[in-house]
C-alpha cells in the first residue's frame, strides 16, 4: 500500500531577475504514512516552507515529484488544508462565519454547515466565542480558528508550517498540548514544520532533519517516547542534545 505522501527526488531552484540561481532544496526524498505526525526539523531559511508549498501544490518542484496515495499532485486541493504561521482571519466575519467559510463557498447548506463548523469550533475548544470577531480574541485562539477551518474541508493531511512561532511561549507550550488532543481525537495526516528542536521532539512520530541550504535530508529519526511527553525528561533531554548536535557538526 502507497504512503499517504510521498515525497520523492524533490529540487527547488530560484532564478532572480538577473539570472542568478539559489537552489534550495536538493534531492529531497521521506515519506508520510496515514494518520502519521512527521515534523520537518531545520535551521531558519534552509526551505521548510518551500517544501511544505510543494507538498500542498502551492508551488513546482524544479525536478522530483510529491505523491499523494500513489498520485502525483499537481496544485493545490482540499484534500490537504494548509495553517500557516500568520492565520488570515477575515476581520469582518465572526469566528463561526470564518470556520464555516470554506463551505459556504462550496454550496453547503447553511444549517448543515452551522453544525459542522460548531463540531469543530468545540474540538478546538472555542465554545462561546462563536460571534467574537478577529480583533476581539488572542492569537492563540485565532491560531485554534485556522485549526478548525482547515479541519472543516475534511482533508487527509494536514500541513502546518510554523504555526505558533509568532505566539509567547506559554501559548506556544498550550497550542502544542491541543494539536496532540485535537490529532488523537480528529485523526489525520499531519506534516508539521518548525525549527525549535524542542517542539519538534515533543510533537513528532518522526522528524525529519533537514540540512542548510541548499537543504536535503540530514536524518529521519522515529520518536519512541511515550506520551504525554515531559520537556524534562531525561530521555527527552539527551535527543534534544542528539539532534542539536547533529545539526550543529553539519553547519
């Protein structure tokens, strides 16, 4: 049986305006499988995002492919929602109106969307904010909105890329503790970037582990930690050591 994503030979490369060329990923090669949780670990600025983008079907691949279920993707689709780092909420609709967006474009009846909308503004643990507007909430609670509007297009994967770096810490920690109640309770297919180790270790069924630009994959490690995991954890504490090292003796 196919991997639910495949990601096979991936190169991106850039050409400026002048003519110069910035290759930023090189022959990238992991795979996905269903209901799986792989973090895409590496330093700032070595194509995270790029390849996450690829992934969705937001940009080309310069040579190699992305399969889906043995598919290869060809632009974006609602079969992988994507939650960005900077959520756009539209500021004039409420929060019940921006999770129930997507299916209103599509035609869905409003009393069946209202219902499907609330299912997941209660999984992200909004109850009784239904009608506050964007400006009206925290940025944590705008992050759990995106959560649930990407949820409401009943992808099979779930892409997202940074998603609490702009938040404090003490959001961040609580906005980690949800994605893992929200993924046990709603399963899905998630490919998760970020460039804090610890987040990476804490989240993961996998990371893969990224180089510099241009950046290809360092490692794949399986995380066998039980959960709910512990920052403090002894054996938490020597992989973090592990992988901080890793990335360190490559730079």
């Amino acid at each position: 049986m196919s991997s639910m994503i495949e990601v096979k030979n991936v190169r991106k490369l850039f050409v400026n305006e002048e003519g110069e060329k910035n290759e930023v990923l090189k022959n990238v090669s992991f795979h996905v499988d269903k209901n799986e949780f792989v973090v895409i670990f590496g330093p700032g600025q070595c194509g995270k995002t790029t390849l996450l983008n690829i992934i969705a079907g937001l940009e080309e691949a310069t040579d190699g492919e992305v399969l889906k279920m043995g598919e290869t993707v060809s632009g974006p689709g609602p079969d992988r929602a994507v939650v960005f780092q900077d959520i756009l909420l539209f500021p004039w609709l409420t929060v019940m109106q921006n999770v129930e967006y997507s299916m209103k474009v599509r035609g869905m009846d409003s009393r069946m969307r209202r219902e499907e909308a609330g299912k997941y503004i209660d999984l992200v643990g909004l109850n009784g904010f239904e009608k506050a507007y964007p400006v009206q909430i925290s940025g944590g609670m705008k992050q759990r909105v995106g959560i649930a509007r990407a949820y409401c297009t009943k992808p099979d994967v779930m892409l997202m890329d940074e998603p609490f770096g702009a938040l404090d810490a003490q959001t961040r920690y609580l906005m980690q503790d949800e994605v893992i109640r929200i993924s046990s309770t709603e399963k899905r297919t998630v490919v998760f970037v970020t460039n804090n180790v610890e987040e990476a270790i804490y989240l993961a069924d996998r990371i893969i582990i990224m180089t510099d630009c241009p950046s290809t994959v360092l490692k794949d490690i399986k995380i066998d930690l039980p959960r709910p995991r512990s920052y403090v954890d002894p054996e938490f504490l020597s992989l973090r050591k592990e992988i901080s090292a890793m990335l360190n003796r490559k730079r």
